[in-house]
C-alpha cells in the first residue's frame, strides 16, 4: 500500500506540472484564457446554486454546481489549448506527424516516407481505414510526391484502399486541426490482421529500398545498368 501511496504522490506533481506548462503555452497564444475559464466556472457555479434557492435545496444543486464548474472549465480549457497548440504548429515543417502521433489506437505511423529538396514531406498511416497519405508543403510540388508514393506502394499493397490528403488552408485540403477527425471518420476495411499483414508489407519495402545498391557520385560514360535476367539466359 505503501508504494502505492509514494507512486500516486509522485505522479500528482507531474500532472500539475503538466498542466501549468500547458496553461502557460495556451496564455501565450489566447492571453484571456483565464479570464475565460474563470467566467465559465462562476456561471455555472451560479446556474446550479441560483436554482437551488429558488426550489429549496441550495446546498444539494450548489455541491452539483461546483462539480459541472469545474467540468466545464476543464473542457473549455482543454479546447481553447487544443486550439492554441494547432496555431503554433500550423505552417511548421513536421506538424503533421506530430498530430499522427496522437491519432489514436489502432493505427501505426511512419513520418516522411517520402521528400524533396524543398522540404515537402509526406507521412504515411496505415489502420482499419487503409493507407493514408498525408502531405505537407506546396500544394503543386506534394501532388507529384504523393503520385511517386503511390505508384511505389501499389507494388506490394494494390489491394488495399490508399487515402491522401494535403495539409492545408487552400481549396481541397485538410486544415492541421482537422486532420486527426478526418481520418478517424473513414470509413474501417480492414481487420487487425490484415493492417498487421499491410504494415509488415511497406516496412519490407522500405527495408528492401533502403538496401538497394546505389552508386555513389557520376555514373562513367557509357556505362550501361545490367538488366535483371541476363544471367539466366
């Protein structure tokens, strides 16, 4: 019992530890945050005790009005830092896959699969919706990362469904603070086997690409690649 009790001591600074960081983040992009959850609490604190009067029992709706307080105050706080996170993160290189690795159970995440010199990226999501494919960058240079992408995955996984979307703003993309709701609201394909057999299939063949003999420097003039199945001719 003992351990129990220094385990649950120890770990209660470290929530509230983590909870002033986060409230301190979130003043920083919504300066009346606290003003916000303060108004949030005392009215509904007020509701519930202000109808406890009228109908005789102060003390029972007062107790349950502190309670929904201090419910609603937690929501709307987690929501406005939720909202303040995103801010900060949007237009960041790598936001993206910092929201993946938050999506939720049941899905494996494997950042830029794919990139190019001007740092468009692409990370891949692999769960019981299929294969999704999320893009950052410029909206014309990710097209063609995803189409490359594409083509390279239909080679090992041409049965499973392949989803891609553009982190964005603009017309036809997903806004970062979406994106984790747009993905959960696809629609499941997949059983657990299948996206464990999927998984095992692109890490293959990203193993396999990863190994493949690539020259170092110029190729000499007139060199010419072998082509596969000379030898056994």
């Amino acid at each position: 019992m003992a351990r129990k009790d220094d385990a649950a001591s120890a770990a209660n600074p470290g929530r509230l530890k983590q909870i002033a960081l986060t409230y301190k983040m979130t003043r920083r992009a919504d300066s009346k945050i606290g003003l916000i959850i303060a108004a949030v609490g005392i009215v509904t604190f007020g509701v519930f005790l202000g109808i406890g009067i009228l109908i005789g029992h102060p003390v029972y709706l007062g107790i349950l009005g502190f309670v929904l307080a201090f419910l609603a105050m937690a929501i709307v706080f987690g929501r406005r830092a939720e909202r303040a996170a995103f801010g900060q993160m949007e237009g960041q290189p790598g936001a993206a896959a910092a929201v993946l690795d938050n999506v939720g159970r049941g899905w494996s995440t494997t950042p830029a699969v794919a990139m190019n010199r001007s740092q468009d990226v692409v990370h891949r999501a692999v769960g019981k919706a299929g294969i999704v494919l999320i893009a950052e960058g410029n909206p014309n240079r990710v097209k063609s990362l995803l189409a490359a992408e594409k083509k390279k995955m239909a080679r090992v996984v041409s049965d499973v469904p392949v989803h891609d979307f553009i982190v964005g703003n603009g017309e036809g993309e997903v806004p970062l603070k979406k994106l984790r709701t747009t993905m959960l609201k696809l629609p499941r394909v997949l059983s657990g086997p299948q996206v464990t057999t999927t998984n095992d299939r692109l890490r293959a063949m990203g193993d396999l690409m990863k190994n493949m003999p690539i020259p170092k420097g110029p190729m000499p003039k007139g060199m010419r690649m072998p082509r596969g199945g000379q030898n056994g001719r």
